[in-house]
C-alpha cells in the first residue's frame, strides 16, 4: 500500500540539472512490484532536481552527482535502495524516519534525500549527526516515530565495533543455542514499538547464518535461521504487511573458490535477505 504520495514525491518529476560530469549507467529507481528485490548496485544514484538534490530514478539525458548514502566501504552497509523503497511506500514528507542501529548512516541520507525527517542512533556513531545509543534503550519518547528501520547483524561474522555490548557479538547458535542474541533482539524489537505509532511501518533486513563446523576434518556446519527466528519475535508485536526477499550483492558470491568450496563441502552461502514489513496495530498479539 502506498501511502500519501504526492506528484512531488514521484520519480521522474520536475527539471533535472547538471551536477557531476561522470557518467555512471545504474538503471533507473521505480518502486518494485514484486516481492523480490534486486538492484546491481548497493547505491542509487543522486540528481539535482530544480536547485535541490533529490532521488527521481532518471537517468537518461540527464547527469547525477555521485551517491553519498551512508559509507559504501562501511562493513556490512545497508543497500540504501532498499530503504528508499521503503520510504516511497510508507512514509510522507516531514514524517519522523528513526533507525536505532544507524551504522554508517544510510537511512538518515535516504530519508533526507526523500524529504523525511531523520533520527540515528548506534553504539558506535560514524558521523556527527548519529546520536550514541543502545537499540535496546532508545533515548525517544512514546509514539513518536513513523517509521522505523533496522539492519541488526547476523549473529558473529562481522566486527561492528568494540564496544562489549554490541549486539554483533551475541552468537545466534552456539553453546546457550542463541539465547542472548535472540533476548537482546527482543528488546531491540519491544523498544521499535514503544517509540513507533499506532497504525504506522517498520522494516527489519537481516539474512539467516551458516558456519563451518571448527573441528579439523569435520565435515558440514552450523545454520542459524536468524530470519525465521525474528519473525516469529516481530509477530508478537506487529501485524506481517510482507515479506521481501532482497537479492544480496555480497562480493564473495562472485567468487568462483567459494562456490567451488560450497560444492565440495555440501553447503550454501547467503543468496539473499529477509525484509521484513510490519504495521504497527493496538490490540493485535503482543502490541501496547
């Protein structure tokens, strides 16, 4: 469902300007009408529309300048189109857009770029405009969000930060079979809906896990269905508007050794995300 959009907020509308003499062919931004998602790159590209930079999913005859959403060496980034497209359907210009795990800031650069008031929090802050905070206690009132993204990592197999209670230091399998991941990622979701309105979206992105078993010589590994299990977690809360799956661009997918060891060693790598849409209701399941 698409909500308040105006001819404003619509790609392809208004006079587009040259602002960089680089060429750069990603093809053009629109909503998607499936539920899988798939862009070549992890950036759209930027334009200048009438003296103000905006998204317009154009780019024929006219130029851009380069993409600046959030860092793109930052590990694990957000893809920023798959925030955009998520504020394209559910938000309206002004709305209050937080992301309680900001990273390198991506959401807060779509957000803008669309018209959307921003707030970030993270435990580690890249930039100025990202406020320091815990996901699992958000400095924010009640209700005041009307959306809410997060990217929270995928059990242990990124470095986010040092900070001992990153929540990326939490196993999603191991001895306690994830029982700390899964507790903090409940207070991240109880804490995304104490701070969002009644009757408005969220979306949560994340990917299932797999590791090689440590033993020398064993054979096969460890799955960790991070997906399923948040989902059933966001259901206690929130009505299920949807579930996208998101194509994954990762590098190591392009790799011919790691195919090669996916074939030998009987497993498969990450193809692709989980995005899950849910709406804010009172009364529904777990909802307060």
């Amino acid at each position: 469902m698409s909500v308040g959009r105006t001819k404003r907020d619509r790609p392809g509308m208004g006079r587009l300007e040259r602002k960089d003499n680089q060429p750069n062919r990603k093809p053009p931004l629109r909503l998607f009408t499936t539920t899988l998602w798939e862009y070549p790159s992890q950036h759209y590209l930027t334009w200048v529309e009438d003296g103000k930079v905006t998204q317009t999913g154009q780019n024929v005859g006219a130029e851009h300048r380069p993409a600046t959403q959030g860092d793109k060496h930052y590990t694990a980034a957000t893809p920023s189109w798959v925030v955009w497209q998520l504020l394209m359907r559910y938000t309206r210009r002004n709305d209050l857009v937080v992301d309680p795990m900001c990273g390198s800031g991506t959401t807060l650069d779509v957000a803008r770029d669309l018209g959307r008031r921003a707030v970030g929090y993270d435990l580690s802050p890249t930039r100025d405009d990202i406020f320091r905070a815990d996901a699992r206690e958000l400095p924010l009132e009640d209700s005041v969000a009307d959306f809410v993204f997060v990217d929270p990592p995928y059990s242990t197999h990124v470095t986010y930060s040092d900070d001992p209670a990153c929540i990326g230091k939490l196993d999603a399998g191991g001895a306690d079979g994830g029982r700390a991941y899964y507790q903090a990622m409940a207070r991240v979701i109880g804490e995304i809906d104490r701070v969002l309105k009644d009757r408005r979206y969220m979306g949560l992105y994340v990917s299932d896990s797999w590791r090689k078993k440590s033993r020398r010589g064993a054979m096969g590994g460890e799955f960790m269905p991070i997906g399923f299990e948040l989902f059933s977690m966001l259901r206690e809360r929130f009505e299920p508007v949807d579930i996208v799956c998101v194509v994954r661009q990762n590098a190591k997918l392009k790799r011919g050794n790691w195919h090669k060891a996916a074939e030998t060693e009987n497993f498969f790598m990450r193809g692709f995300g989980y995005l899950f849409i849910m709406k804010k209701v009172r009364g529904a399941r777990g909802a307060t």
